[in-house]
C-alpha cells in the first residue's frame, strides 16, 4: 500500500484525536471528540475559496440524504485549513450545512500524513473526476469573482493555497477503515465511491 492510501497507525490516530478544530462561532473542539463513537467519513478540503471543481464536490457531499447516512450509522464532516471565519461563506457557496470545521494550524492535516502541497492538476492520461466540470482558468476565474470579490472580508483567510487535503473514513471508536491523501490539486475520491466504502447505499448523487 502507497503511502497516498496507508492507514494512520495507532500514534498517528493518538496525535490526531488531540488536535484542535474550531467551528464557526470561533469554539475549539478535540478531533477526537468530533469522531467519536460513530462511523465518520471526513473531507479534508484544501482553501476555502478554492474553485468551482472542489465547490461542486462539497456540494455533492451536500446531497447525500441524512436518511441514506442514518441507515448506515454514519456522519459527514468537512474540515478546511482557512480561519473559522471563513466557514460561513463556504458553507454558503456550497449549501453544505452538515458539520464543518477549520484547522488554520494544519497540525490535524500533517498529524494524519497530508503534508503535501501543490497547485498541479490531475497530471495527463490521469482519469479526471466527475467533480471537475470546468478548466484550469475557469476555476481560477470562479475563485476570484465568487469568493475573493465577494467576500473580500475573508482574503488572508482562506487558508494555505497549495495544501493538498483528502478522505478518510473512521470508526466507530478511535480507528481509520480508509486513508486517501490528495497528490494533486483534483485528486479527492469520488463521492460515490466514498459513500459505498462508507456502507451509505446511494440511488444517486
């Protein structure tokens, strides 16, 4: 196994738990305290106001049904590397409204191995995902024009550009079932295969 899709060992796990995330309102929680005992996929997502292609990703992450995530035992979070501030802008652009955090520090992204960074897209020949609907220079238009301009508040608080994030599965208890760490800038797992590992029976997304 890759190092992209090795599991975190139990050190790694430890170290994790402890690190803190902040939600909107500015309160700091455990990520240990947020997995919990329920069977949890997380989206680790690079900047706040990156493009259209991660936006559309976040969304269909959006439209799972609660009563599909149920059924499974199972909850959705997103986690950023922005300030807490920007998290309501991007649950906004996103009509994501299920649990989100910010990691402004990365300790959380590095503790669980996603210390890569990088602007490169899906290099040639390389599958591009359902999620990336528009080219390099649209998603750099969209990112200017629907964040930056509208939210320019937020500039500086988007979080590291070039932080690759990724999708992990955990528990119930303090363990990691999956692990895929981003090594380019349109590489996150599709939602629906994300959802099958997770045991969440999908009709469509």
């Amino acid at each position: 196994m890759s190092l992209r899709d090795a599991l975190p060992d139990a050190s790694a796990l430890e170290h994790a738990s402890a690190c803190e995330l902040v939600d909107a309102t500015g309160n700091k929680v455990s990520f240990g305290s947020i997995i919990g005992s329920q069977k949890t996929v997380v989206v680790f997502v690079r900047h706040f106001f990156c493009g259209v292609g991660l936006i559309i990703q976040v969304e269909q992450l959006a439209a799972v049904p609660q009563a599909a995530l149920d059924a499974a035992g199972t909850k959705i979070v997103v986690i950023g590397c922005g300030e807490h501030q920007a998290l309501s802008h991007y649950k906004e652009a996103t009509s994501y409204n299920g649990l989100i955090y910010a990691n402004p520090d990365r300790k959380l992204y590095h503790a669980l191995g996603m210390d890569k960074e990088t602007y490169k897209v899906a290099p040639a020949g390389e599958q591009t995902p359902s999620y990336i609907t528009r080219g390099y220079y649209a998603n750099v238009w969209y990112s200017i024009s629907n964040a930056i301009l509208k939210a320019p508040s937020l500039i500086g608080k988007q979080g590291n550009p070039g932080q690759l994030g990724g999708d992990f599965i955990f528990g119930p208890g303090n363990e990691c079932t999956l692990a895929h760490r981003m090594q380019h800038a349109q590489d996150h797992i599709e939602v629906a295969d994300l959802m099958k590992a997770a045991g969440v029976t999908l009709l469509d997304v």
